[in-house]
C-alpha cells in the first residue's frame, strides 16, 4: 500500500515559519476584544467566558489565565480563585436564568472529551428539566434559541451583581 501525502507547497511558510501560540484560550485572554471574544468577567488569575458552541444557553467557562494542562500544575491562589468564581456563577446562574439545575465538569484530556486538553477549564451549563438528558446535550444536541449578545449581557450583569453582593 502506498501512502499518499498532500503536496501541499504553501504550508511550508507555516513548517519553517515562527508558530503562533494557537491556544483559543491564550489568544482570548491576551486581546483587548472581550465582547468579541465572550469574556464575560476578568479575576485576577482567571477568568469567565462564554463557550462560543454551548451545550446548552449560558454554558459558561472559567479559564484560569496560565497555560496549563493539569489542575495540579495551578498554583494554590489560581485554584482558590477558580473554585470561588464556580459558586459566583452558581449565583449568577440563578440570578439571571433561574435554572433548575446545573452540571459542573472538567474534562482532564482529550480522551476525556476535552476540545482544548492544553489549557485547562471548567463548564458550566444551566439545566432545566425540560432539556434533553446530559448524555444526548454532549453528545452534541445543540438547541441554542437565545442569541450570544443578550447571553452575555445577561450573564456579565449577574456575575457583577454578585460580586457587588459578595464584597
Ligand atoms: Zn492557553
């Protein structure tokens, strides 16, 4: 059998040339874009973003700024930080959907479902119970009837009266 290859003669600028940090999620953190790029909120080591394909509306994510596959690679302040904005978007969650539940995960790995096993982070999806199963919504059943602008205004409202709240 023999292989076949793309001859492909433009990528070798891209082979030979300098790379660029691809990580969506270094590239998101370090522009000045943050509508654009659905950050919600920015903590001092972390920070809230809106999942730009959710599972379902207000699926959210907290990135912690540093690139950093592992959770045990995070220092103690940046997982302190990451785990208090968990429960600051439970509230907000509340506050701006009135979910009747919310599922909570990490995916540690490709293997694990991870879509950017590099740089770690957290989701959070608000549920209701009228939403299919969370076995067919990551699966990739997607029914998103709420456009990302209000999303977002929605939910960086919530997440500032919270914090506003919490002191
Ligand atoms: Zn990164």
């Amino acid at each position: 059998m023999t292989k076949k290859y793309l001859y492909s003669p433009w990528r070798i600028d891209y082979i030979l040339g300098e790379k660029p940090d691809d990580c969506v999620m270094c590239r998101a953190m370090a522009s000045q874009q943050d509508q654009e790029n659905l950050i919600v909120y920015r903590a001092k080591f972390s920070y809230i973003m809106l999942n730009r394909y959710p599972y379902n509306n207000g699926h959210l994510m907290i990135v912690p700024y540093v690139h950093k596959s592992a959770l045990n690679d995070l220092d103690l302040q940046t997982w302190q930080e990451v785990t208090e904005l968990i429960r600051v978007c439970e509230k907000a969650f509340k506050l701006a959907y009135h979910p009747e539940g919310i599922n909570i995960g990490i995916n540690l790995g490709s293997a694990a479902g991870a879509g950017i096993a590099e740089h770690v982070h957290i989701h959070m999806v608000p549920r209701w119970n009228a939403d299919s199963n969370f076995m067919s919504v990551i699966g990739g059943e997607r029914v998103i009837p709420e456009a990302f602008e209000s999303t977002f205004n929605k939910l960086r409202d919530a997440i500032l009266r919270v914090m506003n709240d919490n002191g």
